[in-house]
C-alpha cells in the first residue's frame, strides 16, 4: 500500500490511498465519524480500475486530522486483534 498526502490543512487532510478500495476505506471512514473531534470523513473512488482512492478529513476544534487519522487506525487495529483473539478462542472450544 502507498499513500500521499495530497492536502493538509489545520483542520483538513486528503489522502490518496494507493491499490486499496472499500474494504479498507470504509471501515475507517466509520470509525473517524464515530470520533468526536470530526466534523466530516468521507472516501471517493471515482472509477473501480482508473482512479486512485481517496480519504477525506476534517476535523473541530484543536484536533489537528493527522493526530485524530493515526488515532483512528490505532483503534481498528485493536478491535480486529481482540476479534482475532476472541475468533481464536472460540475455535478453540470446537
């Protein structure tokens, strides 16, 4: 996965997310809109095979997009790995 930066602003960032779609960029934009500091979060891929994805950010106050985007991906990564470790467990039990 590549990604660029395309704008950052005091309260706005834009990413390109290079060869990754909605399996991956809807999860995230879920969870930045569950996060309090964000006032709008949105992902756009103009066509399936010719455009790059992108993630959208804006945030409130102080939250500064970058700090609240790594904050977010922190937390996903913690809710799969207690899905995995639970999923593990119960595999166990059959």
């Amino acid at each position: 996965m590549k990604l660029n930066v395309v704008s950052k602003g005091e309260h706005d960032l834009e990413v390109e997310v290079l060869g990754e779609n909605e399996t991956l960029l809807n999860p995230i934009k879920q969870a930045l809109l569950a996060d309090k500091d964000v006032e709008f979060a949105e992902y756009i891929i103009e066509h399936p095979t010719l455009a790059t994805p992108k993630i959208f950010l804006r945030t409130k106050g102080k939250a500064k997009p970058e700090v609240v985007l790594k904050r977010t991906i922190k937390g996903l990564v913690a809710e799969f790995d207690q899905f995995e470790t639970a999923f593990a467990a119960e595999l166990k039990k059959k």
